[in-house]
C-alpha cells in the first residue's frame, strides 16, 4: 500500500488544475513536493500527505479533543439518514468539495454510498485535517488546510460543494463551482441536539433554543433555492457512544464543570436530530 505522501502526490500530479495559488491567484502546479506557482510561492506535502494553504497557523478551539468524539458520534450512524438524503442530491461521480470537513467522517460516509469522484476535503484546523487522514484510504480523496473566504481552488472547478453545519462564503462558492454546480447545506433546527442543550444549560432558557433565522435569509439571498427539506428523529445512542455525545460539539464549552461531571455520570440515551437539508445554485 502507498505512504500517504505518495498518494497524495498522485492526487496533485493527477488534479493539479482544481488549484491556484491563494497568495497571488495565479495557477498551481506539481511540484516535487506539493504545488508552486510561477509567482515561487510554494506549498509542501506534510508527512500525512496534506497541504496547508494559510499564510500562519490559525488558533482555533476546533481540536483533537473535539473531532475524535465527533467522528466516532458520525460513525455510531448518528446522521445516518441525513447523509443518506445528502448522497440522494449528490452526481456520485462528481467533483466534490467539502467545506470544514473536520476529521473527515461526513465525507469518509458518503464514500461508502457510493460518492465516488474526486474530494477534497479542507478545514481550518490542522487537528481535523491531520486526522482526516487516518479514514480509510480512497485515492481520490484529497485533505488540505485552508481558509473559508479565500479558497486556494480554481474558479469553476467543482460540481458540488458540501455545506454540512459549518460557515459559507458564497461568494468564493459561486467563483469555485461549474456552471450548473450546487451546494448541499445542512443547518440546524430548532430541536438540534435539544436534549443536551437543556442538559447543559438547565437555567439559562436562552442557551437551550436555536434559531437558524438569520442563517436562512442570507442563503436565500444568495442563491437561487432548488430544495429544501426538513429531517428530525430521535437517535438512540449506543452506550459506549454516551459520553462522546458531551464533546463532540461547541456545546460543551460553555456548561458548567459540575453539570458536565453529573452528565459523565448519568449521560444521555437518546438525543433529537433536527435538521435542514437545503441544495441551491447561482444561476
């Protein structure tokens, strides 16, 4: 079996032209170890075979103690019917971009239905993306570290991007999809996880609603809506999956210590999934 550098430098030779430089938006090109730009900007292959497109390290709460629960929750089929409508709107032999891919669970569950043309999978935190290449390999996968609002891809190069309940930038969206492209968002509602929200905040009413108001009119201002549909179940969690419930989400970060030590104790059972599956365009 290949190293991961190896396989990713197949990747880069093979699919260079999905890239530009997010320093002087001139194209990438393979290099020996990576891509460059005839600017002589440069961008190595780490040992697992990732890129990191920003200028400096970024300082993010989104770590190794958050992803490694959230991937186990992922793969626990916690979402399972919400990736299974995801893949139902999806050209399996598309290009693909996933959008804050994290450890890279959603995409590594798409694969597995079939979602079977290139990835890639980028997110601000270099702890998700480290581990993002620990899935299971698939060559035409690739994972990078880059910036939301200043994409290092080329303009029209995917078919769909992947929104899944993470920030947009719609205007590097419409720049990077093909003409005809979509992106497939899933926002939360109003019963997103309400069982922990409660469980975590039990005196702060504030804390335990959500609304996805805002969220809503600036996707229809943006784009052009093809569809747009609800998916809410209760998920009954695996025993051995309890406790990862309590970190795998922002969730967490605010709640007492001493509501969070009781909740170690007497974890949940059950928790609602609740969410919006919206696919749009720009035309």
């Amino acid at each position: 079996m290949k190293k991961k550098t190896e396989r990713a430098k197949d990747f880069l030779s093979d699919n260079d032209c999905l890239f530009r430089c997010p320093i002087c938006k001139l194209e990438l090109l393979a290099a020996e170890n990576g891509l460059a730009c005839t600017q002589n900007h440069h961008f190595e292959l780490s040992k697992k075979g990732t890129v990191f497109f920003l200028k400096k390290a970024v300082k993010t709460d989104y770590d190794k103690e958050m992803f490694l629960p959230r991937g186990r929750m992922i793969r626990s089929g916690m979402y399972a019917p919400v990736i299974e409508r995801i893949f139902d709107k999806l050209d399996e032999n598309g290009t693909s971009l996933d959008v804050g891919s994290g450890e890279g669970s959603f995409l590594f569950e798409l694969s597995k239905l079939g979602l079977d043309g290139i990835k890639i999978g980028f997110d601000i935190s270099k702890d998700g993306i480290y581990q993002a290449t620990n899935q299971p390999v698939y060559d035409n996968t690739f994972w990078c570290v880059a910036d939301l609002t200043n994409l290092p891809f080329a303009d029209e190069s995917f078919d769909q991007i992947l929104n899944i309940f993470t920030p947009s930038s719609y205007t590097e969206f419409a720049r990077v999809l093909k003409p005809g492209g979509k992106v497939v968002k899933i926002i939360p509602e109003e019963n997103y996880l309400k069982e922990l929200r409660q469980a975590f905040y039990p005196q702060n009413e504030g804390k335990q609603s959500y609304s996805n108001e805002k969220v809503l009119e600036k996707l229809e201002s943006q784009m052009t809506i093809i569809s747009n549909e609800r998916i809410q179940y209760l998920f009954e969690i695996p025993e051995r999956h309890r406790l990862d419930l309590l970190e795998m989400s922002p969730l967490e970060w605010g709640a007492d210590k001493g509501v969070k030590e009781k909740l170690k104790i007497e974890p949940l059972a059950s928790i609602t999934v609740d969410v919006r599956v919206i696919v749009g365009c720009f035309e």
